[in-house]
C-alpha cells in the first residue's frame, strides 16, 4: 500500500542575484519518516529548509506540497500554522520564567495570548505540562528560570515548546550545533523519539555524521545547490561519490 507524501518540493530553485544557490531540488517526504540532510559548507541545506519554512520566497517553475496543499509561496505564519515547524524562529522561551510556566504557556490553545488568560486555565495544564518537562528530561530544572538552563536544556525547552504547537512536519537545522558529543545524542534520541510518539516528520540537517547514521531512516546528499544523492544510510555509506564529495574539495565553498 502506497502512503501520501507528506512533502513533496519540485524544481526547487533559488538565487542571490546571479548566484544559484538551489538549482531545482526535488524531494519527497513520507509521513513520520527521519530524513537526514547532509552536505558540504554551502551546499544549500539551510537555504532549502528555509524555502520550507517559508522564510526564503521560491522562483518561478517551483513548487512545495504539504499535505497535499500547494504551499508554494505561502508566508512563514501560514505554513506554521498548517502544521511545518521550525525550531530556531520559535523564540518564545520567557527567559524569566520557569520551565514549568514556559510550558504551561505553549500548552493554551491560543499560544501568544498569555496575558488574557485566567489563573485557572493556566493551573488547569499545570499538570499536563509538568508531563511534559519529565518527558523532556527537565524535571530537576522544572522551576529554573528559563535563562539559567544550560545550552542543552535550553533546547530541550525549546523543543519541548515547539511539540507542544503539534506540528506534523518539524524541520531541523543542526539541532545539536554547539553541543558535546554525549549531550547531543541524548538530544537526538529524545527529538525521535517524541517525533515517533506524536507521528512528526522530521527532516534535520546535520554535520555529524555519527549521528546521522544513527538516527536517520534515509538521508539526502545536497551539493552544489543540487540533490547529489539519496537513500538509506547503508547505500549513502556505501557511496564512494559521497565520501568523495566530503574528503574532496568538490562542494567546498570557492
Ligand atoms: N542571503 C544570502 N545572500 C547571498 N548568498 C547567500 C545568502 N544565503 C546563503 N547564501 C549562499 O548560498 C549558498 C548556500 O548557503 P546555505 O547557507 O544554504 O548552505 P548550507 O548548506 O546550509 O551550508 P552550512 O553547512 O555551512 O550551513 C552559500 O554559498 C551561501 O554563501
Ligand atoms: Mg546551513
């Protein structure tokens, strides 16, 4: 049996004045996959993901499906709002406030209303958000101010805040950038693992290869502006044009 894509992008192009920085990429998500996006410096990667968040308009012949809905030039709000998150515009960790009442506040229908909300629907989610934080690992931290958390709670919080908005495809680019090596893979397994129990999508760019093989179902191989290869970590770790592009000079910035 055939599933829906949940994404599909075609022809996506994209240029900085002459500079072709997506030469027409194509590519195809399936619901609930984990798809890796890898690639030299400057290949593209974050320029695509921002095509998908919308934060980067598309030119002329491109097109972007989500569920089925041409999102092809849709604003950045819009597509958030149909369900494709990212996690760095999610900017709304209240610094002062704690863990606890961060998440209370993304868990309100209305998020960005908080202010006009009654004490006692905030304490109505003081237990289901107090669910969360344990969830994320956050629980010794739960009544931390928000601006004392280390880089690797601070993501967790902001992951957990960006879950809490139930979105159906997440995008990711280089989640565990600054992070040691063990708290990056314990960030990793728990973006996968709550992506698997809410049936998100996940499409991540990453630099570290280790975790990519670990944690991908199928990776991408941008270079160049261009998809240069794709498949499952086993066949891209059996691509010797892949390595080539990464120990050679082939994509590298000029
Ligand atoms: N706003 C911009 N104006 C001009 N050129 C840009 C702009 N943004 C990106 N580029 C160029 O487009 C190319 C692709 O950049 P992009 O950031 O998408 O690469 P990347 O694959 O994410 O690289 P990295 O792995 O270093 O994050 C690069 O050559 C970059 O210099
Ligand atoms: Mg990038």
């Amino acid at each position: 049996m055939s599933r829906e894509p949940i994404l599909v992008a075609r022809n996506v192009t994209k240029q900085y004045g002459g500079f072709v920085a997506l030469g027409g990429v194509d590519l195809t998500l399936q619901p609930g996959e984990r798809r890796a996006l890898i690639g030299p410096n400057g290949a593209g990667k974050s320029t695509f993901i921002a095509v998908l968040g919308g934060q980067q308009a598309v030119g002329p012949g491109s097109t972007v499906h989500f569920a089925g809905r041409d999102i092809s030039g849709a604003l950045p709000q819009e597509i958030a709002r149909l369900g494709i998150a990212r996690t760095f515009q999610i900017n709304r960790v209240f610094r002062r406030l704690s863990v606890l009442d961060n998440v209370r506040t993304a868990l309100l229908p209305s998020n960005g209303r908080v202010f006009s909300v009654s004490e006692r629907h905030l304490t109505a989610l003081t237990s289901p958000a107090m669910t969360m934080v344990t969830g994320l690992g956050l629980g010794r931290v739960a009544h931390d101010a928000a601006e004392t958390l280390s880089l690797g709670d601070r993501k967790r919080l902001e992951f957990g805040m960006v879950l809490a908005t139930r979105p159906k495809v997440l995008l990711l680019d280089e989640p565990t950038a600054g992070m040691g090596l063990n708290e990056r893979r314990s960030l990793m397994e728990l973006m996968v693992e709550h992506a698997a129990r809410d049936q998100i999508t996940l499409l991540f760019v990453e630099h570290d290869i280790d975790i990519v093989f670990r944690f991908a179902d199928r990776i991408t191989v941008m270079s160049r502006g261009k998809i240069f290869a794709e498949g499952t970590p086993a066949e891209i770790g059996a691509n010797s044009a892949v390595q080539d592009i990464y120990l050679g000079t082939e994509g590298a910035p000029s």
